[in-house]
C-alpha cells in the first residue's frame, strides 16, 4: 500500500474535537482541534449542542487535511473515538436533535438511580450490564429525554408525542459515535463498547436488554445497530457530495477509554493504561473473561475485532481529575495548566492540606453520587501553591483507589502502568503517580492514544496495518518515571487522603445538586 496513504481519526471529547491523521509508523501527520460550548441550564446539570459539535467536527477534519496538504481520498478509513455515556435523541427524517445532548457528567437523574436502589434492582442491573446503577450512564439520561425534551412537530394537526415517534424508529437514540457515524455514513450504528456503557446492554449475551429497555421505557425501535469496535464491513462509506468530497469507510469506533486501551496496545490479559483527560480512566484488559468486581469497579467491553473473541476489562472512572485543574484556572488560582507543575514543586508538601475534587460526585470505588468538592486542612498560612499541589495529588490519591481495587479484583499484581492524556505531560504529575501507588509509569511518545486506538481500529478492519503484531512494535516509550519515595509514607499520605473523602461524601442533599 503506498506510503501516502493515511488513516483518520475523529476524537470528539467532552470540550471539544480533534482530527488526527496517522501514517504506517502510528506517527502523527495531521492534528487540529476545536472547543465547543459548554451549557450548565442548572446545578449539576451539563449538556452540549450535538449540530454545534457536528459543525466542528467538519471543522476539524477539514482544517488538518488542509494545513497538512492531505486530500481526502488518500484516507484509507476512518475511525471514531467519543466522549461515553453522553446521550441524545434526534429525528431520523431531518437528522436535528430534540433537545441538548446531556453529557456523561450530568447529575439530573440522581433521585431516578436511588429509586432504583431502594427498589432493589442495582444488583440486576450490575449482572447484566457489569455497571454501577449511575447517573453517569445513558439509560437513564434517554428516559428523561423521552419524558421531557419538548414533543416534534410533524405534518399532522397537533405535536407528535417523542415516545410515540421513538416506538415507530421516527426518533433515534445514540451516544456520540452513533451521531458522528449517522451523519458522516447514513447508517444507525454502535459499537460494542459504546453500548456496554448504556445501561441498556447485556455484555455477556451481547445485545440489548428486553427488561432493561422495559424499566427505562425506551424502545428497542430507537436503538442502534451494535457491530464490532473494527469492522471489516465498515459502518459505510462518506459521501462522495459530502463536505469531504471523497467516499472514505468509517471502519472504527471506540469510547474513548477504550480507545486509549487499544492505542496503548493493551491487547493481553493484565495489559493496563490510566487516560488523564476531564476525568481519569483506569482499564485493565481482562481477556475474554468479564470479571465481576466486588470492590466497585466496572466491568465493561474493552473492544472487539471483527470475528474475534471481545475482550473484556475492568475499569475505574474517576469524573473529575483535569477538570480539577481547570477549576483552578476558573477561581484564578493559575494562568493555566503548565503552571501547575512548577507552583507545586514550590512547596515541599501540601502542608496537611487536601482537596478532593468530587464536583460531580464520586465514581469508583465510591460511586457516592452526592459527593461534593471538598478541601480541609486549611490554616492561615496556607497558600495557593498548597492547594495547587493538593490538587495534583488529588488525582494520584484517587488513581491509588482504583489501582487498588483493580488488583484486588483481578489477582494481578500492577506491573508498569501505561498512561496517556493531556495530564501526563506533567512530569510532577507522573512522578508522583509513580510514587502513589509504588509502580512504573510509562509515557508514550504518541500520547493522543485516544485518536490512536481508534485509528487502529479503522485501519486493522481495512488492511492498513497487518495485525496487532506491527502496533506493538510502532508503541514507543517516551519516559518512565519509578517511585522515589518511602512506601510508608506514601501509606500515610493516602491514609489522610482516605480521612479527606470520608468528609466529602453524602453532601449534596437536594435532588443531587
């Protein structure tokens, strides 16, 4: 195949989207990036604008192929990569959304979730699904939809009820990759890793769930397509008349976690990776096995390939870890995100001080939904360098969490932790990490892994790459950081981390807000 052909891949995150471009070596040739708005219509409540992001998908993808002097058609494929569990529904005929996509951090349906607890369905669902009964996954977020985005209008004399037209497939429901693929192919589809992040999902049987669909009340008729995460048949092709004027197969799709798995070539059993990205996200490939956690991890769908067996992974979702370090732009704490390093190497400690970003609650192990942001330890003489760092540690503390979960779960014992996300450019960061929880890091030289996986993914489906043999060998270290300080006092730092959380939880008492 010639040299100068390409894959693409669409990263389309909770801020914004990125397109990349990547040659045979897994190098980048083509990046360009673009935020979207942020809507906050009450407390605890995010959504996004699914056309504006549309629009700046196109953006993105035009703009990389340009300044990189690319034309479309030297795209062998193109794979998808998305922000999980964030929900919308659309009309099928006009392709317009019915209300704001509401995003995976949103807390609306907090009081649905503890219904469910006290109705004693969680452990049902976790059965079914390997997932926590949350407000973070879909299902939930499309029973509000249906109930209260506002009814269509149709040629008929009056407004058309939402569930009515979802029950006839006149109205759509996706999450973000399924909407990217409809515009960019046509077509109504999922990947398996996307849909094992709904709710609505039986990842052992693999299809969606008749009683789950019931107790939700969304219609099976609404409901995508699920293939493999890299399909030899392709989602479809673009539109030749479309805004890339090329006709290139849409092979890939991933969520996002599970796309930086796949660009970490974690592809064995024991294989692990932590993205540092809004939030942070822990998967350990566990084969073809879905091992059930009993320490309040997830078990969840790492990726499948076209004929093949899925593999399974367990996974800690940690809501809030950059966005954390946002929070401290936001309050005027710092200029911006590189400043932390070199403010938190100004202090040798926190000085007692804590801060646990759980502005969105806790995920796990905690999955405590009414966790509220909390820094203690506070005295007169502290500074913004203190909480800086109590910020970074935060982030490393609640890695720790999950790290020990995970292994407690497993029976595997962490060897080197592969990471990747914006966060790990800090190397303050990745030391402390490393020292956190007593293990080797390794950065990446390619550390958009996200962009990666799912470029992978559409390029093993279309012959690009030969297999995953030639990914392991294109995966490149660029540092590794071993732990520097004393085990027992990383214990007891993490012992008063432990005590920080404990003040945290149950504190939004009104509707989880």
């Amino acid at each position: 195949m010639s040299a100068r052909t390409y894959v693409g891949a669409i990263d389309q995150g909770t801020t914004g989207t990125r397109f990349m471009v990547f040659d045979h070596g897994g190098q980048v040739v083509a990046n360009a990036y673009e935020t979207h708005e942020q809507y906050y219509p009450e407390p605890g409540w995010v959504e996004h604008d699914a056309m504006e992001i549309w629009e700046t998908t196109k953006d993105v993808v035009t703009q990389a192929l340009h300044e990189a002097d690319i034309e479309a058609d030297q795209l062998e494929a193109i794979g998808v990569t998305n922000q999980r569990e964030t929900t919308l529904l659309w009309d099928a005929e006009s392709g317009s959304p019915v209300h704001r996509a509401i995003v995976w951090q949103d807390r609306r349906t907090t009081d649905r979730i503890e219904a469910l607890e006290a109705a004693d369905k969680v452990g049902d669902i976790r059965a079914k699904t390997g997932l926590e009964a949350d407000a973070y996954f879909s299902a939930t977020k499309a029973e509000w939809l249906l109930e209260n985005a506002d009814p269509v209008k149709t040629e008929r004399a009056r407004p058309a009820d939402i569930r009515e037209r979802a029950a006839d497939g006149q109205i759509l429901f996706g999450t973000i990759d399924s909407w990217l693929i409809y515009n960019l192919t046509g077509n109504h589809i999922t990947d398996v890793t996307n849909a094992s992040r709904t709710m609505l999902f039986n990842i052992h049987e693999m299809d969606w769930d008749d009683e789950l669909l019931e107790e939700f009340g969304v219609p099976e008729a609404m409901l995508p397509e699920v293939r493999p995460s890299s399909d030899e048949d392709t989602y479809g092709t673009t539109d030749p008349d479309g805004f890339l004027g090329a006709s290139v197969p849409v092979a890939g799709a991933l969520g996002d976690q599970q796309a930086a798995l796949f660009g970490q070539t974690c592809f064995d059993a024991g294989d692990a990776k932590n993205t540092y990205g809004t939030g942070s996200f822990f998967l350990m490939n566990t084969g073809d096995e879905a091992v059930e956690s009993e320490h309040g991890l997830l078990t969840t769908i790492g990726f499948q390939r076209s004929g093949e067996p899925v593999q399974y992974a367990l996974e800690g979702s940690i809501f809030i870890t950059g966005a954390a370090i946002e929070w401290l732009e936001d309050v005027d704490l710092i200029d911006d995100a590189a400043e932390t390093e070199s403010l938190a190497r100004e202090v040798d400690s926190t000085d007692d001080v804590f801060v646990v970003p759980a502005f969105t609650g806790l995920g796990a192990p905690h999955w405590d939904g009414r966790a509220r942001g909390t820094i203690v330890g506070i005295t007169r003489g502290t500074r913004k360098e203190h909480i800086v760092r109590a910020t970074l540690e935060s982030i490393a503390y609640q890695t720790r969490d999950v790290a020990e979960a995970m292994e407690a779960d497993s029976g595997i014992d962490m060897g080197t932790l592969r990471v990747d996300g914006g966060a790990v450019k800090n190397n303050f960061l990745c030391q402390l990490q490393a020292d956190i929880i007593d293990t080797e890091i390794a950065r990446p030289e390619v550390d958009e892994t996200t962009a990666l996986g799912s470029a992978y993914a559409a390029g093993l489906a279309v012959g690009y790459w030969d297999g995953i043999d030639s990914l392991r060998d294109n995966w490149q270290v660029d540092r590794e950081f071993a732990s520097e300080m004393d085990p027992s006092t990383a214990d007891r730092m993490y012992a008063r981390w432990e005590d920080a959380v404990e003040r945290s939880l149950d504190w939004a008492q009104d509707g989880g807000e």
